[in-house]
C-alpha cells in the first residue's frame, strides 16, 4: 500500500480554513478518495490545553495571560508531534488523504511574531513538511470583519494589526522558505463556492500526479 498524502490549508483568521478542509475532505470522498479531516490545535490533551488558552488569554494582553510567547511556541511543537502520533501518521500509512486544518505553517507565521523563526523551526524539525500547502489569502481587514460578525469573542491571536503581520508571514513564507512540498496561494474573497471550486482542482492534479497543481 502507498503512502498517504497530507495537505493542509493555511490563512489568518477568518480566511475561511476550517469551511474549505470540510468541503474539500467531503469532496474527495465523493470522488472516491480515502481521505480524513483534522485540524491544529488536535483533539488530543495538548491540543485542548491550547484551544482553552487561546480562549482564556485573548481576555489581557499577550504579555500577561501567564504563559509566554516561547511556552506557547512549545505547546503547539508538543501538540503537532502527538497529533502526528497518533492521527496523522496512522492515516498516512494506511494510504489516506489527510486534510488538516492548519499545520506547521501556523507556528512559522503566529510564533514567529514574538519569537526567533530559526528557533521556531527547530522545535518543529520533527514534524515533516506536508505533500502541498494552500494557503488561502485575503486582506487581513476582510478576515477581521469575518471574525467579528461570527462572534463577540475574541481568541489570542485575533487583533487585526496582528493578523495583518501575520498575512505577511504567510505571504513571505510561501515564496522564501526552502520547502519539500508545493505551496499555493488561494484568493480567498471570492464565494465559499468558486474557492471550494479551485482547490479541489488544485488538489486533484496534483493527486493524479499531472503536473504542478
């Protein structure tokens, strides 16, 4: 049996990740594909401590939630390798498509705002780069309003003058990072239908092995 494939679908908040990887998982399926959905932070013991975190601290400033930017870093590095574990890599021998919600790329872009990007991906080296990256970019304005019409809580992370740096991470990432797998970049302002659309165009060829997705 082949290995699996893992992609991942990456953007700020609001950029709509969560709602693509669900379209994009059920769509393979219906053509036949053997694929899974996950997503970071994972169900798994790290994974919550962090979603509970991420909710607890958006309430004061970064500096004084507790726990600094460099534990933090930590927590997402210990959650991926668990996630790897005991999820994704089962998955991945058994010949699967995995589609996960976030991935290394979200450490690189959020921790590397507060901490040194070299030290942040050292405490990743474990972690394997995915098959093919789609990081769904929008202006960071756009995704904040999102975030705020959804609801009136706000996690860590969601400030917009954050979020514009980290649009940029993002952005910089995906041309300058010397990377296994391909990385694509997605328009993300257009109907949740003609994005849904593009990627499992993208995903597919590259699937069937047709060239560069």
């Amino acid at each position: 049996m082949s290995k699996g494939k893992l992609i991942v679908l990456e953007g700020i908040d609001g950029s709509g990740t969560t709602t693509q990887a669900k379209i994009l998982c059920q769509s393979l399926v219906r053509k036949n594909y053997k694929a899974e959905l996950t997503a970071e932070p994972s169900e798994g013991p790290v994974g919550k401590l962090i979603r509970n975190y991420l909710r607890s601290g958006a309430k004061s400033k970064f500096a004084d939630t507790g726990l600094g930017a460099h534990a933090l870093a930590l927590l997402f590095a210990a959650d991926r390798l668990d996630h790897l574990s005991n999820q994704i890599n089962p998955w991945l021998n058994q010949g699967k498509v995995v589609i996960s919600d976030r991935y290394l790329f979200s450490s690189l872009a959020y921790q590397a705002l507060e901490c040194d990007l070299e030290w942040v991906e050292n405490i990743n080296c474990q972690a394997p780069h995915p098959d093919l990256t789609l990081v769904l970019d929008l202006p960071a304005e756009v995704g904040f309003k999102r975030v705020s019409q959804r609801s009136a809580s706000r996690e860590l992370f969601e400030k917009l003058e954050l979020q514009k740096k980290v649009r940029d991470n993002y952005l910089k990432f995906a041309q300058d990072l010397n990377l296994q797998g391909p990385v694509l970049v997605i328009g993300a302002e257009r109907p949740i239908d003609q994005i849904a659309a593009e990627i499992l165009g993208r995903v597919i060829d590259f699937l069937e092995g047709s060239g560069n997705p």
